[in-house]
C-alpha cells in the first residue's frame, strides 16, 4: 500500500463517527463524580486545587470505561494512584533546574512499556502523563506537590466511591463476553451448513475467558447464570465442527448431508435463544416451530446420520441440553449462590498480587526485537523532544505539544495516525470553541467549573463515538478549568491550536522515521500459532492414548486457548499489516505474501482438524488407543521444529513425521472396526496432510532439494 493510500486510510478511520454512545447513566455517574470533587475543591481551596482535583476525578473516571472485566471502582483507585504519583514528582521536578525532562523521558518510557500488561494500563499511563504536563503549570512549592497530588488521587478515591454506592450495570461486561461466545457459536453454525470447513472468530471466546477470572470479590457476588456455561460452550464448538466437516463427520452430499444441515439450522436458533437469555437476564425460550430442536433425538431423523456424524450430533444435543437446563435453573432460583467460579476454579488476583506478574510481562518486552520496546523508546523521545521543541519556541502553553504526542502515539502505524489525526482535529475544534465561550460570555469561575463537568459527562458519554468527537470534549473541559487561571483567552486559543499541530506532527513524524511495522512481524505471528497448534493437536493425541489420565481438561484445555491467543494475535497483526504503508517483501524477504498465505490456511487446517478430534476424546473409561501417545510428542517435537525454521526463513521437513504416521496408522487398521478409530484415523491423516502443505507452502530450495510427499494410503 502506498503511503498516500495509507494515510488517506488511516485519516478517514480517524475522522469517522459512529452514532452509539455509552450507557448514559454511566456517563452521568462519572460527571457527577467529577462535580462532588471540583465544587468543593474550588469553594475550600481555590482554582489551582480545583484543576488538580478535576483531572483527577476525570481521568481516573475514563479508566473505569476502559474494556476490563475488573472491578470498575478498583481500576479509578489504581488510575488516582498513578495520577498522584505524577502530579507529586512532576511537582517536584519542575522546581529543579533541568530535572522536569529528565523525569517526562523517564515517566513516557514507562508509560510507553505499560502497553505490555495491556491496552487499559497503556491508556491510563498516557493519561497520567498527559495530567503531569498540564498541572505542572501552575505555582509550585513541595508543598504544593503534595496538596496537588493528594487532591489527584482524591479525585479518582471519589469516583470509587460513586461506583460502590451507585453500580450501574454491574455484571454488563461479563454478561456480553459470555451471551457474544453463544451468538458467535449461532453464526458459526449458521456458515456450517454452507461452508463444512468454515473457521470460528477466536476473539469471543478470549474475552470470555478474560472474563470468566474473577476476585474473590465478583466471585461471591457473581449471577448464577454465569457459572459454567462458558465451559458447555467450549465444548459445543468442536461437536459443531466435528458434525459438518465431511472428513470425519455427515457425507458431502445426500440425505446425510441434508439432516447435518437441519441440526446446524436448529442448533444456530437453540444458541441465539441462549445468548439472548444470557444477554437480558430473561428466561430462555427456546424455539418452538424447530423441526429438528431434540436435535440428535432418537428417531427417523438420526437414522440418517452415521458414524462420527451420529456421535458429534448426540453431543451437541446433550451439551445444548445442559446449557438450556442450566438457564431455566437459574431462572426459578431467587436468591444467588455463592458457588465457586467455573472453567477450573479461575480467580482473578487483587491488583497488589498483580504487580510481581505485570513486571515480569514488562521485563520480557526488555530486548531489541520487542514492538513495546520500540513504542517506549518513541514515546519518551518523541515527548520529551516535543516539549523541549515548545520551551525553545517560547510559547507560554507550550506544553500541549507533548500532551498531544502522548496521547496519540500507539504501539502500531495505523491506531497512531488515524489517532493524530483525530487528535489534532478535535482539539483544534474544542479549544476554539472553548475559547469563544470564554470570550464572548466572560463566565465566572463557578460557572466555568459547571462547564468544565458538563464537557466531562459529554467525553465519558462519546467515548464510542469516535476519537475525535470525544477529544473536542476533552480539549472544552480543559480549556474551562485552565480558564480559571489568569491570562488572554485569544492567545491561549492560538498557542493551544499551534501546539497542538506541532505535538501531532512530531509524533507522526516520528513513527514514520521509526517504525515498528507490523509486516515484518507475521512470520513470527505464524510460527507462535504453528508451535501452539503442535501442542493442541499433542495434548489431543495424549487424551486418546490416555483417557483415564485427565488430559482433556489438564492438556487439552490450556492448549487450546494458547492456539486460540496464537491464532488472534497473528489474525490482528495481520489486519494491522493491511493498512501499512509497505510492501510485504520489503519487509520480509525470505517469505513471500503467496508463502504466507499458503503457510497460514495449511496451519489453519491443522488446527480445524484437531478441533474435529477433540470433539470425539473418549471419556474416562474408554481404552486408550495404542500409539497416540507417542504420535502425539512427535508431532509436538516435528511442530515445535518447524515453528524455529518458518522464523528463521528456513525450509521445514515433515518426513520423519510421515514415517511414523505410516507405522501408527498400520498399527491402527489391525484394531477392530470402531467409530472412533475410524475419526482418529481421518483426523491424524488431516493433520500429516496440512503438515505436508506447510512443507511445500513455505519451501524456499528447488522442488528437487526437498522429498515430495506421498499421498497417505497410496
């Protein structure tokens, strides 16, 4: 993509405006939050204190609405910590000679590696940043540092506080995560019946894991319908894939092929009934006019199907089964259990437990190839340059330049731009609006404060909206507050607007001399998810060499939410790639966009066929199957090797893999005839095939260099 296309791109996705808006109770809880902090601050203290304390308030209120499944008022605490902290030793070092941009590069590479633990910790970090920039500005004494930074966290204690005493939605988060796992199932049943070997959106099923963890807390208080069926859910996938793929479930074609398409239909609606329920807290009414609801029910319907199909489609009833009788438990219950948290006993620890593992993610992000590591080293230089840049400029608010480039740089080209432009477009709007209230009305300081809430709840209410809507909101409010301050309101329009663009194009600037380009990224992408989809398709064949072992739910499952995450990242790395503004072997010489593509759909096969297996793991007491063991830890070793070489640009060799397969198979056609055997088999012949299609996929030597693979059963 070339850069004017890019940049286009980018700035049309900045610019765009979307018509939802956050709950508006929630918007109104966070100004009024605001409002019980400023007021009095204003009327105790004065102006300067006011400020401190409403950004406090504010930003730690724009915490809250970040996507966590944490308690909302424990993330405002952490937000007014932070927020202290900045303030007090922004406070100090400012009356230091010299001292304040050492301490802004040192606060901005932090901010910048708080991206490691996640996308909520990197906004409040740019935030807490942002806030020691802006209230730096007023008179200074250490003193003054404490009282400032203690009205900060102040300011976020009393958004807590306002979220204990007045919850809203509570359980929303959670209720979506786990109702978006049912409707994505829905669909994905929905594009089974055209599409047999259709893939399943990862990401549902990851947020609903993030937000199964609960504290200790959320655990005694949790609904009852949200106890175990994210579990049931992740076991109606693999039926669903398992019935419509026609390797190892219904035929192709026929009558067989017609029944599996009537229980996917009636599946799709049994699974949109369970997310509404989920979704609205409402009894479940399953549909009534279904000619297939009993689904695998005994009868002429099921005689249609045979073999695995048969197993899939009595699976799917019964885990369907169990999910509807879940909900309509639940629903005569009355009073909420206390019951422990589903999928395994998950438990989200306290923030102060969180600290020791947050450093340690960051750490890992501490080498030269690490993306968070490039964004850190951007973000202090870019911000400290810019500030510098404004001092030596003269202008008296010079420090909106670092502001901006603060907020605006991310992790990634396309976020960063289409984020400065919004940035810079928006700001420009709300000061200049801003400031002409200002001139034209000459409002007093209360009323100004009033202004300043308003435009609070306005930011919280467009966070969905757009960038840019919401940033018009935030330059208003922080023109009211800073309005209480003495000075020219025409100039501070002009220096603001100025500064601003100065901010803007300094951290475009920047990530266009210093990229992290998301394309040079995809062949490690690709060889994460190949070694996560070796130790899947592992932990499956151990389950059915071991079934009295336990591996189904202590390999197989934390298997696959690791293919799952691998699958996800490499997806969204690559959506990010589509927008950067260079061609793919510029970036990545040794792996071709065609190899890539190639690698990827033959990776994606291995991982659909072990989801077919994994659909069909013998229970308990079911004999193990000889062999599966052993074919398993060669596919893990075989993978695990091939991850290392897809890195490295290498050519990947499966011929030692084939030769056992060739042994375990022979070994598995002496057995008795049995259903099972028979979808193992299928399965593990998929397996070696998508195997074989990656060795070819990615091959970089002559055709001649590299054993061609023979077709199993041949």
């Amino acid at each position: 993509m070339s850069w004017f296309t890019s940049l286009r791109d980018t700035a049309k996705a900045g610019l765009t405006v979307d018509r939802s808006l956050t709950n508006p109770r929630r918007a109104l809880r966070g100004a009024v939050a605001a409002a019980l902090v400023v007021f009095p601050a204003l009327g105790l203290f004065g102006p300067a204190q006011a400020t401190s304390a409403a950004m406090g308030a504010f930003i730690a209120g724009t915490a809250t609405f970040q996507r966590s499944f944490r308690p909302r008022a424990s993330l405002a605490l952490v937000a007014a910590a932070g927020l202290g902290l900045s303030t007090f030793f922004g406070y100090v070092a400012v009356g230091i000679p010299g001292a304040f941009p050492v301490l802004l590069a040192l606060w901005a590479f932090g901010a910048g590696l708080a991206w490691a633990i996640g996308p909520t910790a990197g906004v409040v970090a740019a935030n807490t940043l942002a806030v020691m920039l802006v209230v730096v500005q007023l008179p200074v004494s250490v003193p003054t540092a404490v009282e400032h930074g203690l009205l900060c966290s102040v300011g976020g204690a009393v958004q807590a506080l306002v979220i204990t005493v007045w919850p809203i939605d509570s359980w929303r988060a959670q209720r979506d995560a786990l109702a978006d796992i049912y409707a994505g199932l829905g669909d994905y049943a929905r594009r089974l019946r055209h599409d047999p070997v259709a893939q399943v959106d990862p990401e549902p099923f990851i947020v609903g894991r993030q937000a199964a963890r609960l504290t200790a807390r959320q655990a005694r208080r949790r609904p009852p319908e949200l106890r175990g069926l994210r579990t049931i859910a992740e076991r109606i996938r693999p039926a669903l894939a398992a019935l419509a793929d026609p390797r190892v479930g219904a035929a192709e074609e026929g009558p067989e092929r017609d029944r599996a398409r009537e229980v996917l239909a009636a599946a799709a609606e049994v699974l949109d009934a369970l997310a509404r329920a989920i979704r609205t807290g409402d009894p479940v009414r399953l549909p009534k006019d279904t000619p297939a609801l009993a689904l695998a029910r005994p009868g002429e319907g099921e005689d249609l199907l045979r073999g695995g199909a048969r197993r899939s489609a009595r699976r799917l009833s019964g885990l369907l089964g169990r999910a509807a009788d879940r909900l309509d438990r639940q629903d005569r219950t009355t009073v909420p259990t206390r019951g422990t948290p589903d999928g395994g006993g998950l438990r989200r620890p306290p923030l102060v437990k969180v600290v020791p593992a947050a450093l340690a993610t960051v750490g890992r992000q501490l080498h030269r190839h690490s993306a968070i590591l490039h964004h850190a080293v951007r973000m202090s230089a870019v911000v400290t340059s810019a500030y510098l840049a404004a001092r030596l400029v003269g202008f008296e608010h010079g420090y909106w330049a670092p502001m901006t480039s603060a907020m605006v740089m991310r992790p990634d080209f396309a976020q960063t731009f289409s984020r400065g432009v919004a940035r810079v477009a928006g700001t420009a709007t709300g000061v200049l609006l801003a400031t002409a209230v200002v001139q034209l009305f000459d409002p007093g300081d209360w009323v100004l404060a009033g202004l300043a809430v308003t435009c609070m709840g306005f930011a919280y209410l467009t966070l969905r909206t757009g960038y840019a809507v919401m940033t018009v909101a935030i330059s208003s409010y922080v023109v009211f507050l800073l309005g209480l301050q003495p000075g020219d309101p025409l100039r501070l329009a002009v220096d603001r607007v100025v500064m601003t663009l100065l901010g803007g194009f300094v951290a475009l600037a920047a990530y266009a001399l210093f990229p992290t380009w998301q394309t040079a990224r995809l062949p490690e992408r690709l060889a994460e998810w190949l070694a996560a989809a070796g130790r899947y398709a592992a932990a499956v064949f151990t389950a059915y060499g071991d079934p009295a072992g336990g591996h189904a739910e202590k390999d197989v499952r934390p298997a696959l939410l690791d293919v799952r995450e691998a699958r996800s990242e490499m997806l969204a790395a690559l959506d990010r790639a589509e927008v950067e503004p260079v061609r793919h072997a510029e970036q990545v010489p040794e792996l071709s966009r065609k190899q890539f593509d190639r690698a990827r759909s033959a990776v994606g096969m291995l991982d659909r066929c072990t989801v077919l297996l994994e659909a069909h793991v013998p229970g308990g007491d079911a004999p193990p199957v000889p062999g599966a063991a052993a074919f398993g830890e060669e596919l893990r070793d075989a993978t695990a090797i091939a991850a290392a070489a897809v890195l490295l640009g290498q050519d990947v060799d499966f011929s030692a893999l084939r030769d056992a397969h060739r042994r375990w198979d022979r070994q598995l056609a002496a057995l008795p005839r049995d259903d099972g055997i028979d979808v193992l088999r299928a399965g593990a012949r998929l397996a070696v095939q998508a195997l074989a299609e990656l060795e070819r996929a990615v091959r970089t030597r002559p055709p001649a260099a590299v054993e061609e693979h023979v077709p199993l059963g041949a």
